[in-house]
C-alpha cells in the first residue's frame, strides 16, 4: 500500500537505489513581461519567489515577436525558421522514457498547431485541443462575457483541468505543458484576474505534495504586443523581458547545492529560450551536473547548439549572438533613457516615412488593402550608435484603421564630393502593436493582415474571430 503523503523522491530512491525522475511541469501565460508579472499577478510572484524558493530570471530575453518564435525553441531547440509540425518535440523524447505527456492550450489557434495544418494526430497522452474547439464552437461560448464560459472564467477551467492531471499521475512520471492565452494575450492587465487562482493552485499542489518531485518553469513566451505601455521605450524593452522562475523540488536542493547555486547565480545574466531546452535536455537524461559541470558553463550537444543549461553557470559576458538572439531582437545595448527626436521635426518624417513606405511595400502586394497614411509619429528614440549611423526605434499611428506600427531604422550617411544625405533604411520587420480590428481580414494570407485595412468590407469580424496573431 502506497502512502500518498510520502514524499515521492524517498519512495523512489529507497525501492529503486536510483535518483528519481524528475517531472517537468511549464506553466507558461501568454504576452506577460517580468515587470508586469510584477504590477499585476504579484501574489502569485511573491508565493513562487518566498514560499517555493523560485528563481527569478532577470534577464530572460525573447527571441521573436510573437510566440511561435520563442516557445519553438523551449520544446525543440532549434530556431523558428525550421518550424515544422513533425520537428523533434521535446515532449516524444519524454514519451520514449515513459513519461505521462500534456499539453494544453486554451484556443483553437494554437500556438504550434499555428504551423501548417496542426496536428494529424494527438501529440501527447493528454492533448486538450478537442475540448477547446468544442468550446469555441458552442453557443455558450459566444453568449458568455468574454474570458468566460457560461459563468466559469476560462483560466480556471484551464487550471483545474491541469490539477486533475497532476493528481491522477501524481505517482508516475510526467512532462505537463500549459499554455494559456485567454487573460493575457490582448491586455497586460487582464492578467490580474488570475492572480488568486494560481496562487490558490500552487498553495494547493505544494500542500499535497506534488511539487515533491517536479521542477516547475512558470514563464511567458515574451512581454505585452499590445497597451498603452507597448508604445513606450519601456514597453520596447518589456516586451523583449518575459517572465521566467524556476522552481527546483527541496530534495534537489538538498542534495545538490552546486546545481542550485548555479541556477540562482544565472538568475541575473542573459538567458533565452535555448536554454530551457537544454535544461529540459538534462532533466530527461537525467544528467544532473557535478560541482565542476555546473560551474563551467559547458556547452550542451544536440539541438541549435544555442542554448546552455541553467544547471551550469552561464557566462557572465554573454552577446545577442553567442546566445541565439536575432539582432533584430537584442536590447543589450538599448539605454534605459533614450534620446527622442521631434516628431515634429522634418528628420522625424523622413524617418517615420520610411516605415510607412516598408508597410506600403507589403500592402502592394494586393489590391484588397488600403493604402495607409501616417496620422502621428508616437515617438523616434535614439538606441544605438553614433555619427553619422545611428539607429532609432520608431513607432507610428496610421489611417484607415488606426493601427500602430513599430520597427527600427538605420540612418546612414554618404559623403559625396558636393554635399552629405542621410538614408534611412528599415531593418527589421514591422510590428503591429495595436489589436486587430474588424476590417483586418481580406486576404488568406495572415501576414498581410496585420497590415491590412480592407477596402471593402462585408459584415465586420465579431471579436472572437479576430486573429488573436500568433
């Protein structure tokens, strides 16, 4: 007879005279950055950071715009430009070891069901994605409040789905990945709504002891894309700085200090989505590191070959590059307090013109969009570089459809016998930082869409419909 308040990793070891398998559980929240974590699920934060000893991870960096680029290479090490349905999921390689897989996702738009025509088949022993497209397709659905189903908000649906996994395979071993969107996708403050609920389910798990044997990663993919604060130099960096704590069972702590050190001592330096995936690497071949691996920061073999282990100190003097993080992305040497331009100013306009004009490139493309025009410049900020190059974050507001747009530009300028010009070119891709509206979808391909304002329209897209963009 199993006792159930026996702590898992000394019913393991005394039956087995083996390290028990540790269980893997990702807890991540769509579009939520570390300071919003902060401001707004603070409860939670304090519970995980005080009462669990979690780590948190300041300087978690994210390599995209959007989710697939950053939560691809958590679950198979490699970049998103080799997206591909049949890739190498981490959770198969857990399968092959006799783990219990999970995977969970509250919308049909799926994050990695995104990629091509999604699944062919369940990818996990528990794949919820049924439940979801039956909820969405229901009448109840779309007669309820939004973030609800009938009088249920749908993150507690989501969570108490999670604990009832937990609990059934509390006695086996299991990699468990929650992804949920509903509260914070389109808002970084909706997200609060949670904050109770998943300090309540962390209280509750910790009580019965399900943390015993399970490293915990309760993280977002990147910051908020949307809200006021996203059109803000603090918001360019939030969105770049997901949250990410980790939480390692007592009995490891215990029993391996070193690994612990150096999970606390990475907890300030830079740290991408690569990493996970080599922690996840050392979690399911059970390579926990000895006191010399885990202070040499070793790198790992297998996947991009990008990502380190936080089992292992990471270095302390770690570039964009070396990490993986696309250069476009990198906000190492983005200042705190950068310096703005005029936007009224005639190096303003012909800086802004120039995303304009990126824009109008991608809208030419079809003949069912508006051209778009610049109704305000937000704000030009210097962040990086020095004459006669520099380059500036730019973000704008256009018509028809009100949408805002952010991306970079770098000024140049070409010294010709007779006189100097700057030329200013985009250099990374265009971001849209406000919400689809109704008029957004015309065309089949959805990455027009965010730039599209339709020409003509029939009836608008009710709000559930809408691209949710990921």
């Amino acid at each position: 007879m199993v006792n159930r308040d026996e702590p898992i990793s000394k019913k393991y070891s005394e039956t087995t005279g083996k390290q028990p398998r540790l269980n893997v559980l990702i807890m991540v929240n769509d579009g939520v950055s570390l300071s919003s974590a902060a401001r707004y699920i603070p409860k939670t934060l304090q519970y995980l950071s005080n009462e669990m000893n979690g780590t948190i991870f300041t300087g978690f960096h994210a390599l995209g715009e959007n989710s697939l680029p950053n939560i691809f290479p958590v679950l198979t090490g490699l970049p998103h430009s080799e997206a591909s349905i049949d890739a190498p999921f981490i959770w198969k390689h857990f399968s092959e070891q006799g783990y219990k897989t999970f995977y969970l996702e509250d919308t049909i738009t799926a994050t990695i069901s995104y990629i091509g025509d999604g699944f062919a088949k369940p990818p996990t022993d528990y794949y919820t994605h049924p439940f979801w497209v039956a909820m969405e397709n229901s009448s109840l659905y779309w007669d309820s409040q939004t973030f609800c189903l009938g009088d249920m908000p749908i993150h507690r649906i989501a969570i108490q789905y999670l604990a009832n996994y937990v609990e059934k395979h509390r006695y086996q071993s299991y990699f468990a990945l929650y992804f949920l969107n509903a509260i914070s996708h389109h808002s970084d403050t909706v997200i609060q709504l949670g904050d109770e609920d998943y300090r309540d389910f962390l209280i509750d798990q910790k009580r019965i002891g399900h943390f015993n044997n399970t490293i915990m990663l309760f993280m977002s993919d990147h910051g908020s894309r949307f809200g006021r604060i996203r059109s803000t130099p603090i918001g360019h960096l939030e969105a770049r700085n997901p949250m990410l704590i980790m939480v390692l069972p007592p009995w490891l702590r215990k029993q391996y200090p070193h690994i612990a050190a150096a999970v606390n001592s990475n907890a300030d330096r830079l740290v991408t989505p690569y990493d996970i995936h080599a922690t996840l690497l050392d979690i399911l071949h059970s390579r926990l590191p000895t006191v010399t691996e885990s202070t040499d920061g070793k790198k790992h073999e297998g996947g991009s070959g990008k990502g380190l282990s936080l089992f292992r100190n990471l270095p302390i003097r770690r570039t964009c590059a070396s990490a993986g993080i696309p250069e476009d992305t990198c906000t190492l040497c983005t200042p705190l307090e950068p310096t703005f331009l005029d936007v009224n100013s005639q190096k303003a306009h012909l800086i802004a013109s120039a995303v304009l004009a990126r824009i109008n490139d991608i809208i030419n493309a079809t003949s069912e969009c508006n051209f778009l025009h610049i109704s305000k410049i937000i704000y030009i900020a210097i962040i990086s570089g020095n004459r006669p190059c520099f380059t500036y974050s730019v973000i704008i507001k256009t018509v028809p459809g009100r949408g805002i747009f952010e991306a970079s530009v770098r000024e140049t300028t070409a010294t010709a016998s007779v006189s100097t010009e700057s030329q200013y070119s985009v250099i990374t891709p265009v971001i849209r930082l406000s919400l689809y509206d109704s008029n957004c979808c015309c065309t089949d391909d959805n990455s027009m869409n965010k730039y599209c304002h339709c020409k003509m329209t029939t009836k608008p897209m009710r709000r559930k419909d809408i691209p949710n963009g990921h």
